[in-house]
C-alpha cells in the first residue's frame, strides 16, 4: 500500500511518516523544507518539491501512483495569516486545489486532509460538534474552511474521497523521541512554556487573565499527536475500505487553561520560569473544546495518552534534545 504525504518532514507530518513506515507501508514525503526538516522523515524517499510547482508534483504522483494521499503541508501561523492574506491563500488553498486537480486528473482517489479547529471560529456551544457552522475569523481559518467546501464540492462531482480531520491542539512527541516540534518558530504555548524552563526564552506571556473560564486564562483541548496519527491510520483504512467522505473532529473532548498547562509544564520540568500576564489577543475563543464522539462512535477511534503530563514529559525530552 503507498501513501504520498506532503509536509511530511513536519511536526505532525513526521508522526505519520514514521508510523506509515512502521506499519508497513510504502511512504513519499514532498516537503519544501520551509518549515520542516530533512532529519524529520524516518521512512522513505523525501521529494524536496513546493507544491506550487503543479508539474513536478503530477510527475512524482504518476510515478509513485498512491493509494491515498495525505496532506499536511501548509503555513499555520495565525497572526502571520492576518498581515499576509495572500500566502495563506496561495499556499493552503489554491496549492491544495491544484494538488486535487492532479488526483483527479491521475484517478487517485483517497485524501485525508489536516483541517483545524480554527475553521470553527468563536464557537457559540462548547464542545464543538462537526455539524456547527463554521465562522473562521483569521485568513489561516477561512483558507481551511474554504479547502473543506471544495472537498465536498469535488467528492460530489468527481468521486474523490475524503476525510478531513479538523485538529485541536497537537502537542507532544513520539514517545520513544525519535522527533518532535521543531518550527523554525513555535507559537505554542506547551512549546514556548517549554523553551522558557530551558532559558531559550526569558519568559511566556498569559494573553488575557479576564476571560468567564475558572481562573480567566483561556481553555484548549490538547492532543498527543500519536494519538492523532492514530486517527489518520484509522481514516486511512476507513477510505481504502470504501468508506465515505466525511469530517471528524480530532481532540479529547475536554480542555485545560494556560494557567493550568504552565503549572503542568513547571511541575514536569520540575522548572520555575517567569510568566507575565498580558492583554487578552484579538480573537481568541475563551473555550475551544472538541465534540469528540463522531470520530469514537464511527471510526471507532480512542486516546492513548489523554493525560496532559504524559504529553508535556513527551515534548520535554524531545525539546532537551534540540538546541
Ligand atoms: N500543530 C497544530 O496544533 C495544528 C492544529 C490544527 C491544524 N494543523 C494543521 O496540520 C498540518 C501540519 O501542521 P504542523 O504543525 O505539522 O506544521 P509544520 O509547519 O511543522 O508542517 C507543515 C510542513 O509542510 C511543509 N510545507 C509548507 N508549505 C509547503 C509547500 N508549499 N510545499 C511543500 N511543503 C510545504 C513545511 O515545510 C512543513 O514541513 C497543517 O496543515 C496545519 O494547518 C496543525
């Protein structure tokens, strides 16, 4: 079985690369490098390829000839979407829309594609459920969204199958810590916390401490990302065994608040580092909780490592390992 998974030598990516080739299966990273790293593919041949170039791209799918294609690469920095529209639009979703002309055109037919919950926008209800409307507010969201109304529109005409994962937040590493994050930037609060118990930075910053949760600060749904590339496995199976296109949230169904995730991270580091509380940041939802009963109910997904020190222990000694 081949699978071709773009952005592979991403943090997310990288999981899946390395699990695919565990598994068994015959793996092709396209990568461009701009946020991921050669050293991140364990598994398989890495096309060094931006997916702009639509005729390199076609030519490495003719060959490869894929069962399904998994698709990670994208920008994902929300505040960069804001002031730079056009990358967003340009990278995730017209370089997406050109990725799928391809398949169709190649008749390969199996697509599993990263979305986010940022397609959600500021939720009325939490837990989010897959059938609330979704009211992205930045371009990063709207440029996600916008790949998922395609997907259905394309399913529809073409008989391209889908499934599109909408992710909370992903955090962690591989438990045997082979990879992990390595942005050439993080905006994650797990990773940030943890650069500020290595020194790397000399604090991290609360942004809003007045919001209606327990203690003011804002509330995520943090995942494990093995936990994540478990449900790709599973969509992945899900589609080659004839399964139909559909979205599925990918989260824990419950959340923790920076506040909590930074004692976490002080408690496992056994590190104390300073924190400044700052204004809150436009467009932050106060809860961002996943409805995570679809994906358990239908595909039969469930956690490993819902528990949010083990996530934290996992990114600390992947995060010691990296300068
Ligand atoms: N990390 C999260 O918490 C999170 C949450 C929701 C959704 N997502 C989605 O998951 C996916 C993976 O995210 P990640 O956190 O691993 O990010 P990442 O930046 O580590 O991975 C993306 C990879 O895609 C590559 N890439 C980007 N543009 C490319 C292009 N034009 N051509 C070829 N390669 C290109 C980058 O070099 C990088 O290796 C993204 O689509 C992101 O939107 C991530």
């Amino acid at each position: 079985m081949r699978v071709l998974v773009t952005g592979g030598a991403g943090y997310i990516g990288s999981h899946c690369v390395k699990r695919l080739g565990e598994l068994g299966y015959e793996v092709l990273t396209i990568d461009n490098l701009s946020n991921g790293n050669k050293w991140a593919v364990l598994y398989g041949e890495l096309k060094v390829v931006d997916l702009s170039d639509t005729a390199k791209v076609r030519e490495i799918l003719k060959n490869f000839n894929p069962d399904a294609v998994i698709h990670f690469a994208a920008s994902i920095v929300v505040p960069e979407s804001v002031k730079n529209p056009i990358k967003y639009y340009k990278n995730n979703t017209e370089n997406t829309l050109n990725l799928l002309k391809n398949l169709i055109e190649l008749d390969i037919k199996n697509f599993i594609f990263s979305s986010t919950a940022a397609v959600y926008g500021i939720p009325d209800t939490v837990p989010v459920k897959e059938t609330d409307p979704l009211n992205p507010i930045n371009p990063y969201g709207r440029s996600k969204a916008m790949v998922e109304q395609i997907l259905q529109d394309l399913s529809n005409a073409y008989g391209l199958k889908y499934v599109s994962l909408r992710y909370f937040n992903v955090a962690g590493a591989d438990p045997e810590g082979k990879i992990g994050q390595a942005y050439r930037e993080s905006t994650h609060l797990i990773t940030r916390a943890l650069k500020a118990a290595k020194g790397e930075i000399p604090y991290i910053e609360i942004y809003g401490t007045d919001y209606p949760t327990t203690d003011g600060t804002c509330i995520r749904d943090y995942i494990h990302v093995s936990d994540l590339i478990d449900a790709h496995l599973i969509a992945l199976k899900y589609l080659l065994d004839n399964g139909q296109s559909d979205v599925f949230n990918c989260g824990y169904g419950h959340g923790y608040s920076v506040k909590e995730v930074i004692y976490a991270v002080k408690k496992v580091t056994g590190i104390d580092f300073k924190v400044i509380e700052a204004d809150r940041r436009p467009g932050d939802p106060p809860r961002l909780v996943a409805d995570s009963t679809k994906i358990k109910e239908k595909l039969n997904w469930g956690p490993k490592y819902d528990d949010l020190e083990f996530i934290i222990k996992t990114a600390w000694q992947w995060e010691k390992t990296i300068s």
